[in-house]
C-alpha cells in the first residue's frame, strides 16, 4: 500500500492534537465547567488515538488507550466520579499513552513493561469503582457480536420500505381561485418541484373561443405524482387554493411516517417484517422498475432543508482544514514578494510624469491596499492561538505546587489571542521557566504567607493581550516580590557589578536579567537547571521580543513580554549611513533625535557620549562599526537613534539619514551566510535595493566591546593616544583604523 | 450483482487517517467513487446532494454522531434510502440495537480488515464484481 507510511503519519499528526485535547481536557472536568462536554471530548481523542492504532496495528497504544477509554467511559456515564486522585492518575496516563505514542512513531520497540504501572493504576481504579466493569481486549476484534439478534438489511429490502410515495391528484380550480390572483400553472410547477408528476389536462370543459371569459378557469387536471416528500407537503402546496378548487389527493402506495418533514421519527426498519417488504418490493417493481430518479430541483430543495435545520444548531466549532505549513509559508513567502512588488510599483509611479501618475496612483492605492489584507490574511493563517502553550501551565503549576507543598492556583487570561506559531513555538520555554521561578522563588509557602497576611493561596497570573501590533503576556504572582539585597549581595559576590556600584532598586532588580545569576539559596530540581533568566531574556530577544520586570518587595512581581505577532514581515525604520541603506526593527528605536555638537561629549572607551534631557547616554558609531568610508552628511546633519538594550540601558546608533518608515519582509540570510552578527537579516527594499536589517542590541554590545579593546589598548600604548582620544571631535577625526572588521 | 467500480460511497469519519484508510481498502475493494464526510452534518449535506450507492459511517464523531446522521438520512426525503454501515467499537453492542430500529443495514466493528469491510458490504449490496 503506497499511501500507508503517509497516511501513518497523519494518524500520529491526530494523535498530537488528541493528547493536547487529554492534557488541557482533564484538568477541566475538574473545574466543573462544561464538564460533560469536556469529558465528551476527551473521551472522544482517546477514542480516536485508540481506533486509528487499531487500523494501523499498534496493539500496544490500543491495549493501553482501551483501558484508559473505559475508565473515561465510566465517567462519561456518571458511574466514576472525578476525583483529584483519579485526574492525576489520568494525566499520568496521557504521559505514558504520549510515550507509546512517540515509540510507536519512531517505530521504537517498546518494552513490555513500559506504562505498566499507570495501566495498573487505571485498572485497580475499574476494580475499585466499578466490580463489573472490566477493561479486558486482548482477543482481536470480532466481525459480529456474539449472541446479538442482527440480520443486515439489504439495499433491495431498503429500497422497497423506504420507496417514494405515488399519488393520485385530481385539481380542478373554480372561478373564485382565478379571481384570488392564484395562478393554477405556478401550482403544478410547484408540484412536478417534488417529483415526477404525469397530468393530463381535462379540455372538456373548454368552450369555444368567442365564449371564453378571460377570468374563469376551464381545464382541470388528473394525474399522479410520484414524490419522497409526504403527503403534507402536497397539501401545503394546495394551501391557498384550498376551496377554491375540487382537489383529491390519494395515495397509492404506503406511505412513511414522517417522510419529508426532516425526519424526527426514524421509519419502521425493514429488519422487522421482513416478509412484509419483500411483497412490498415486488409490488413496487411491477410499478416502477428504475428506483425513482430525482429531479434536480427537488434535490436544491431537500439541501435548503437540511441547510435550515444545521442554523437551528447552536454555533458550532469552527471547521477547519489541515494545511501543511510548508504550503502556508509558500504562501506567506509569496505575498512577502507582492509586498516588495507593490513597493516598487509604488516608487515608480511616484517617478512618472504628473498626468500619468494622477490616473494611476488609486489603482496603486488600491493594490496597497488589498495586498496589506492579503498579508494580513496569510500571516492569520499561519496564527495560534497562545493557549498552545498556555494550556501546559496549569499542570505544570499544579506539579510543582505539591513538590513545593505550597498553593497556586492559576489564572490565565486572553488565552484565544492570537499570534504567528513561529513564535509560539519559542515561547514555551521561556515562559516554562518564569512560572517556574515564580511557583519557587516568588510564591511563599502558606505558613510564610499567613504570616504575611496573605491568603494561604496564591496566585500566579498569566495574560496575553495585543498592543500596539505586538503581542503581550504577562506573567504576574502575589508571592515575596523580588529581594534585592540578596540579589545585590549575589551580584557583588559574583563580580556582577562592582562593590561600590550604587544602583536604584528597578537597577538592581533586571540583574537578574544577567549572565551567571541565579538566587536560589540551593539549586533546586524545579528553576536550578542551569538556566538562568538571562537565556529567556535572550530567548525573547531572539523574536525580537522584550521584556521587563517589576517588583514590589511583598506584594509580588511581574514580568512582561512584548513581542511581534510575526516574524515574516517587520516594522522597520530605513536609515542611510555613507552610501549603504539598513533597516532598524521599529521595535528597538525609542526616539530620534538631531543633537548638537555640543551635546557630544568624548569619553575614553567610548565611541562619545550624548547627553539627553541630563543623562549620558553612550553612542554607537555605525559608520565606524560597519566600516563605512563613503563620505556621510556634515556633523551637525546626523540623527541619534536612541535604542532600548533592554533593562533599561539606553544608547544612542549615529546615522547619516532617516528615510522612511516601511513594512519590510524578513529574508533569512544564514543558509547563505552563517550567522552574522549585528546583522539579524536582509529585505528587499522599494527601489529592489537589497538593505540588512540590523540586531541593534548585538550592534551596541560589539560597540562596548570594541571600545572597551581599544581604550585598554591605548592605555597599555603609554597613554599616547589617549589625548587624540580626548580631543577628538565628533566627526572631525576620521573613522579609526581597525584591525577587525565587525561585520564583513 | 453491481459493480464496484460504479458504487458510490461516502465515507464519514472525523478522523482523517482512518477515513483515509477506509478510502485505501475500499480502493482495494474496487470501488472508485468515493465521497469523504469530517462529521454527520457534513455528510448530511452530502447525501442530500450526490446521488450516493452507500454510506459508511463511524459512530464517534464530534457535533453529530453516527446515529444522528442514520436518522437524519432516514429522515431526509432525497437520502432515506441510501443503505448505511454504520462502524462501532467492540463495546457497543447496544449502539448496534438502537442503530437497527433506526434503520441500519448493517454495522462493522473496528478494526476491520479488508475481507470483513468487503464482507459487510456484500451483505447490503449484494456479491461485488
């Protein structure tokens, strides 16, 4: 079977989604809240994980999802009620099941033993509750249950107890249905709508022509009518004309309850009296041979009906259609390019003489337009919603507040918002570890928190919401806050900072932001993994994220997470330095600004220093960074950017020119490449100029670095430069020799 | 005896890789015309429509179930005697009772193998060539 390996993979593809449905699911059904529809539902996945394993041969997941479904099963029923104890064991459940899962996948051999204990677990819970109930398939499937009283009906048999209705009509209209403005023709079109109808016009009542009275009626009709509809709905067709006509309707084969009427009442199965319809089928044989053929109109008529009776439902889910991710980001990568094409479009008509340009520019307008919906509507495509990775946290909470003995609860808000699933995939870990560090460092235990007077439960919060075109989580407990003594005194033990270093508390607290810090008096299992804060700053950094912090000793902490909703296209500010254009993340500028000369200030291992309503803030010197020896605008025509490192370091990139605010398209240039540094990527711009994106928090640490080398250097030089260094003007000197090249 | 190159079959089921895998044996089988459904109001919609020599459908599905759907199309005037299998688990033999007063023509249990599936349909539509 050629599609089997595909069809395979499909199956483990489901059976991921299944056990996200399990995990999120059963702590649910402790909620209460919609339980019975949650329990349904989970029911169902491991229902599915166990009938696709059965079709495919993985008697292991089946034996193991059997028993699993009927413990569901019986809590389904209402026979089992969900205890905390039993949802644990269920959850433990899923992690073997998702073990058998990956084994099966990798085709693994699994070990006899593998998940026996859960399986135990789940069995003695069935012994315990329910003697009766056993959770026994080890013998293959049947083809038949046993013992059960079943005949199958044939499609001959069907046929013939759930054939159409014939009817005798008789119809003829007197004078008053004519005067009614009721027309006889739109009635029989009404009625050949619901089968095959065969009339003859009765004319013997037709005078001769000079006699004829325009509004009387003279033709009447005999016929007969072979419908699946029942016989109401004939009569319906009849309704307004009733009495103003002689009308029969008589039926000449049996007809079916609750025919045509959306079928509330299921008809007689043919199963019962067998007998009955093989004479049934005989009879209907001799009257018609062909099974009845439908007319196409009654077909558009019964697909209304069931149309009117699925918007009677409540809303249902949302239908939605497995797409491959390569296909979207095709899609996604091609609007990029429509996104550039639209670009130059644009740059070119704005070159085009006067008149011509007036005629185009809506049509440009337009394009404009609808490819930034198109864009929209692609990167939507490729969005998830946060609760892909928000729905691990409550059970991640929920272990660690008994390996701790303390008591969490969560709260999670926002849980729908949506964002590009490239950065959903990297959000798990970062967020992993700050709920980590809060359930452990944050939280107190209940003694500690009754003495606070606190309530013995604490609360970790976690909500997402859009802002601004970027996404924000924040992850907020009422636990101790952060202590910034001993995070001071950890960071002077550890060379951190120096030990005369004077820090404001907001200072001291983002230390833990740094390299090489952890607080935790011993390292724990739970956030002592070797990982610090200082990998999910970077982390977060690496989406070109944010984040910050805030503390209030006692009252608790929040962190902030301020991220893009995709990586694809970016806010981007184009800047020229010399003749090279780059492109800024929009994200990292906090404001640009043209300083005077004399707000520049020299400072030996820095490349100057600028001072902003009072404070110092150090400056990147981009065209010395990046090597650039083409000749730039005068000193006094330069723009600061000024930049967030985050924590709240600031500096100033000098640049020759701002040209413009764009959506740009992030192309990857590490397949070509390799990874760059300072340079996060490349875009195609308006002009079909190629520009670099720059990773201006990279930029600035190589900046401090550099500087930092050359001011050792030069002292180690016996101070000779350093004088040149003093007196170098802004912009007087020229860019300084270097050895190494930053970027190249 | 009707050909199973020119039944009409639609397949519901709200798992892709087991509807897929009854396409692949029923591809075996013989039969070329085959209509899938993700769920029973799908598969209404569907019946109503196409002219169909038979439904197959699981019974665990989301929204509308296997037996929702057998009274639907024995309700429905254009569909009610399209003959229907309905697909169980090896537990629900009172399903299999509810689902014959309903009007089922025959049932299957999962998992299946290409000879019972084959079986099973011959027992409704008569031997296949």
């Amino acid at each position: 079977m050629a599609g089997l390996d595909q069809l395979k993979q499909t199956f483990f593809d489901e059976c991921s989604e299944a056990l996200q449905q399990i995990e999120s699911g059963l702590p649910e059904i402790l909620g209460g809240a919609n339980s019975e529809d949650t329990i349904n539902a989970v029911f169902r996945s491991v229902h599915s994980v166990k009938g696709g394993a059965g079709i495919f041969g993985f008697e292991d997941l089946v034996k193991f999802a059997h028993v699993f479904e009927t413990v569901l099963d019986a809590m389904r029923g209402g026979k089992l009620a969900a205890t905390q104890e039993i949802v644990d064991r269920l959850l433990q459940a899923n992690d073997v099941l998702s073990d058998l899962i990956g084994m099966s996948r990798s085709g693994e051999a699994i070990p006899p033993d593998h998940g026996c204990e859960s399986r135990a677990a789940l069995e003695q819970i069935l012994r315990e509750n329910l003697p009766g109930e056993h959770a026994d398939n080890d013998a293959p499937a049947p083809a038949d249950f046993e013992g059960l009283d079943f005949v199958p009906v044939t499609a001959e048999q069907l046929q013939a107890s759930g054939g159409a209705g014939e009817y005798r009509l008789v119809f003829r209209p007197k004078p008053d249905l004519l005067k009614k403005a009721n027309e006889p023709l739109y009635i029989l079109r009404e009625l050949r709508k619901l089968g095959r109808l065969d009339l003859l016009a009765e004319t013997d009542r037709l005078p001769a022509l000079a006699e004829i009275e325009a509004d009387r009626p003279y033709l009447g009709w005999t016929g007969t009518l072979r419908t699946e509809a029942g016989r109401q709905a004939i009569e319906e067709i009849f309704e307004f004309v009733n009495g103003d006509c002689e009308l029969e309707i008589t039926s000449l084969a049996p007809e079916i309850p609750g025919a045509g009427d959306g079928g509330e009442e299921p008809p007689v199965p043919a199963a019962v009296e067998p007998e009955a319809d093989a004479s049934l089928a005989k009879a209907e044989a001799t009257r018609s041979p062909q099974s009845a053929p439908q007319a196409p109109i009654a077909r558009e008529t019964s697909e209304a009906a069931t149309a009117a009776q699925t918007k009677a439902k409540p809303a249902a889910a949302a239908t939605t259609t497995r797409i491959e991710l390569e296909k979207i980001d095709r899609a996604v990568n091609m609007v990029g390019e429509l996104v550039i094409a639209q670009a130059m479009l644009g740059q070119v008509v704005h070159g085009l003489p006067e008149d011509v340009r007036s005629r185009l520019v809506q049509v440009v307008d337009e394009v404009a337009h609808h490819t930034r919906e198109l864009k929209d509507s692609v990167m939507s495509m490729r969005a998830q919603q946060v609760n892909a990775v928000f729905q691990r946290m409550p059970r991640l909470v929920r272990e660690l507040a008994a390996k701790t003995a303390k008591k969490v609860r969560l709260e999670m808000v926002g849980e729908t918002t949506e964002v590009d699933r490239s950065i959903i995939e990297r959000l798990g870990d970062p967020l992993t570890h700050i709920i980590r560090n809060s359930l452990d460092h944050g939280i107190e235990t209940p003694t500690e928190r009754r003495a606070a007077g606190k309530s013995e439960e604490g609360t970790i919060r976690l909500a997402a919401e859009h802002r601004g075109g970027r996404i924000v989580i924040e992850i907020s407990d009422d636990g101790a806050g952060i202590n910034s003594e001993r995070v001071l005194q950890k960071a002077r033990e550890r060379g951190l900072i120096g030990p005369e270093a004077v820090l404001a508390e907001d200072e001291i607290n983002n230390l833990i932001f740094l390299p090489g810090f952890s607080t935790a008096e011993k390292i724990s299992d739970i956030s002592g993994r070797g990982v610090g804060m200082d990998v999910v700053r970077r982390n977060i950094q690496d989406v070109g994220g944010r984040i910050s912090l805030r503390s209030e000793r006692g009252r608790g902490m929040t962190i902030q997470l301020a991220l893009p909703l995709t990586l694809a296209v970016m806010d981007g500010m184009v800047i020229r330095v010399g003749s090279e254009t780059y492109v800024m993340p929009m994200s990292a500028i906090v404001e640009c600004l043209r300083p005077p000369a004399s707000d520049i200030h020299a400072l030996i291992g820095t490349s100057g220093m600028l001072k902003i309503r009072g404070n110092l803030v150090p400056l990147v010197q981009l065209r010395e960074l990046l090597d650039i020896t083409a000749a730039g605008t005068s000193s006094d025509e330069r723009v600061v950017i000024v930049s967030d490192a985050g924590e709240g370091t600031r500096f100033g990139i000098v640049v020759d020119e701002l040209c413009g605010h764009q959506q740009v398209v992030v192309k990857s240039i590490e397949e070509s490449y390799g990874s760059v540094p300072g340079i996060a990527g490349a875009t195609i711009l308006g002009n079909g100029r190629v520009a670099f994106i720059l990773d201006v928090e990279k930029l600035s640490d190589i900046a401090s670095s550099q500087n930092v080398q050359t001011g050792i250097a030069r002292f180690a030089n016996g101070g000779k430069e350093i004088a040149a260094v003093v007196n170098r003007d802004w912009g007087k000197s020229g860019p300084p020799r270097r050895t190494e090249k930053a970027v190249g | 005896m009707p050909v199973a190159a020119a039944l009409k079959v639609l397949v519901v089921d709200d798992q892709n890789s087991v509807r897929q895998m009854t396409r692949l044996i029923l591809e075996e089988i013989g039969i070329r015309y085959i209509h899938e459904a993700e769920n029973g109001r799908q598969a209404m919609a569907t019946a109503a429509l196409q002219p169909l020599d038979l439904i197959i459908s699981d019974f665990n599905m989301p929204e509308m179930d296997g037996l929702a759907l057998l009274r639907a199309v024995r309700g429905h005037p254009a569909a009610r005697k399209i003959p229907f299998i309905l697909l169980t688990g090896r537990g629900d033999r009172e399903l299999v009772v509810k689902a014959a007063q309903a009007g089922v023509n025959n049932y299957m249990i999962k998992p299946f193998t290409r000879d019972i599936l084959r079986h099973k349909i011959e027992q409704v539509m008569g031997k296949l060539s």
